[in-house]
C-alpha cells in the first residue's frame, strides 16, 4: 500500500513536468524537495495569511496568545513544514545509533523521508530515503546493512548514496549512473545528537568542521557545554508518545517557567521554581537552578544539584541531571497531533545501577501522565 501510493504521488509529478521525456525514462529523475514544493504551494499560501493575525510588535504586557488557527488550521501547519522544519539544524537521532559502518536509522518530518547511516569508511551520512527510480521507499525502522535495495525494482544503492545496481536498464539512452545516487541531506553531530538539515543540497563536510555547535545553538553551545550536556553518555532507551495536540502546544507547556508545575505535577510540591534563572538566547532558552544545594531531601539521587533544561528551537528539550539526561523531540503529526520521542542517556559509571535507572525512568514516566 505505501509503494502503491508513492508511486502515484510520483508519476502525478512526472506526467506535469517530464511530457518530453521518452517512456523509457519517465520516472528517472524525480527530486523529493521539488515535489513538496509543488504539492504544498497552496497551502502554504494560504498559511502566510494567518500570519497575519498576529502583531508580534505589541508589548507582551498588552499581548494575547496566538490565535487558534496557528493551532488547528493544516494551511499553517504547511507553512511551518516549509519555514521552520525544512530550514535549519533539527535533532534527528543519537550517535549511538549508528555506532558502527552499516548502522542505519530512518525517519519522516512532514512529507520527507529520510534515512541516516554510517558508511564502509565510518562517515555519516544522511539522505532522502526514497528510490530515485520510482520513489518507493528504500529502507524501515533502523538496524546495519551494507547497501540500501529498493523493495520494487531492485535498485541498489551503497551506504555512501552512490547508485551500484540498476536492474533492467539495457537500452536505455544517455543514463549516467552517477547521476542517480540518492539525494543527499546535510548532516552533523553535536555531542551525541545526530542533526540534519533539510534545506541545503549542494555542500560538503568540510564545510561543518567546527562550526555545527554555534550554527545550530548559537551562544547557548558554550553554556551547555560548560555544563556537561555534550558530554558522552551511554544511550539506553526510548520511549514513543503520540498526544492529542498541537506540537507548539506541547513545547509551550515546557517553557511556561514552571507555571504549572504546582498544580500538574503534585510529585514536586514544594519545587521553588523561584530558585532558577531562566536565561533567552537567539536559538533557545535554558532554565539552570542558581544554588548548588538540593532543594529537598532526595533530590540529589534522580534531579542533581543542579540540573540544566534547555528548549532549542524548534522542537527539542533537554533534561539534563548531571548523571543521566533526558530529551524530547517534538514532531507534528497534524494540526492537532504530535509524536514525543523521549530519549534517555546515562553516565557511563552508573549504567550498572539498575535501581537507580529504572527509579529515574518510573518518576519521569510518571510526571509526563
């Protein structure tokens, strides 16, 4: 069913712009961006309108909250795919995922599918995760492998994006393998986050050598830096929520300051949120507690003494504890419907302590309910 409906959204495209093209040949070229854009221009259009109920120049004493449309209408939800989420550094992964050469993981963000390995030399590598044949999708879920082959027709493709096998293809006029490799997507770590960015096609590695911390956290990298939050830690699990809402709904409730806490989160009572800082910078916030002291007996064991929780735009939070972190990535499934993935990480020294591990994990499940 998946292959059935790619192929249709791709010969849709085809059949509009490739008339000249010989039968042979009419699906060889197909370019994921370009499709989007194509498909989603509408909507968009009518997104940028909505924009425009609300003033962001008022004073936030006078102002009011953004109107609901932003939060149910699937014209601006389009809007932000193409001005927010297809623009910039986003957290995709972890290093530990892909560890090894043929450690793969995939993934979707709006209409993109993409797919994120390690290749035969050890270099990461990332790219649309669709055959350049058909469009069917290449790869599912995560694991190793050493080549990505497409399920319908057989093409193959190395962990490196070049194409290596196109099954069929005798006769057919003026085909250059290499220009069909897969459609790649830049990619960089930071600390143990896997980031992409889905806007830029035409770059190389070099290009990110030193630099990936500042372009996607600006002057927030040497804050959490100092405080240990790119440090390494052994990954250990990961937990999936899908919740009825927004996804800026979900990422307004973790940057009210602690508004709600004393009433949602009954576990906390007698939390002062008054004792952290709560420090803006251009491409996030972080919320830091100014004392070094544990605010009640126990807090030491699971919170730290002083724990760091930063919101990075656009939809990534980090919970970090000094001995073990949690994060959440925040993705749209619609107007009114978000996937959490919770990603937890522990020091290395107390991957051992299975209490303490399983306490931390049961009282961060049990705040989130």
């Amino acid at each position: 069913m998946m292959i059935v409906k790619t192929l249709h959204f791709s010969y849709t495209f085809q059949k509009n712009v490739c008339t000249s093209r010989n039968k042979a040949n009419l699906f060889l070229n197909i370019r994921p961006r370009s499709v989007l854009r194509i498909c989603n221009s509408s909507l968009i259009s009518e997104g940028r309108l909505l924009v425009d109920e609300f003033d962001p120049k008022i004073p936030i004493e006078k102002a009011s909250t953004p109107p609901s449309s932003w939060y149910t209408n699937p014209s601006f939800l389009s809007l932000e795919f193409d001005r927010i989420f297809h623009r910039g550094w986003l957290v995709a992964g972890y290093t530990e995922q892909i560890k090894e050469e043929g450690d793969f993981f995939t993934g979707r963000l709006g209409n993109i599918e993409y797919v994120v390995c390690r290749d035969d030399n050890g270099e990461l590598q990332a790219f649309h995760n669709v055959c350049r044949h058909h469009a069917s999708l290449l790869s599912f879920g995560s694991g190793k492998k050493t080549c990505f082959t497409c399920p319908y027709h057989g093409w193959t493709y190395g962990l490196d994006g070049k194409l290596l096998k196109a099954t069929r293809i005798t006769g057919i006029k003026d085909f250059n393998v290499n220009d069909f490799g897969l459609v790649p997507i830049r990619v960089a770590s930071w600390g143990p986050f896997i980031l992409l960015n889905l806007e830029s096609q035409n770059f190389s590695h070099q290009d990110l050598d030193g630099n990936i911390g500042t372009e996607w956290l600006g002057s927030a990298a040497e804050i959490l830096s100092a405080n240990g939050v790119n440090s390494s830690m052994s990954y250990l699990r990961r937990r999936e929520t899908t919740v009825e809402c927004n996804w800026k709904v979900f990422c307004d409730n973790f940057l009210d300051g602690g508004y709600h806490v004393p009433f949602v989160h009954k576990s906390l009572a007698g939390l002062n949120v008054d004792s952290y800082s709560h420090s803006i910078f251009e491409k996030g916030s972080i919320i830091m507690r100014d004392s070094d002291q544990a605010e009640r007996p126990g807090d030491t064991d699971q919170l730290g003494s002083k724990p760091v929780f930063a919101f990075i735009y656009p939809n990534f939070i980090i919970n970090w504890y000094g001995s073990w972190m949690k994060t959440d990535l925040v993705l749209p499934l619609g107007p009114q419907k978000c996937q959490v993935i919770s990603d937890y990480s522990f020091n290395p020294l107390i991957k051992g302590d299975t209490e303490f591990i399983e306490n931390s994990f049961k009282g961060d499940g049990d705040l989130q309910r």
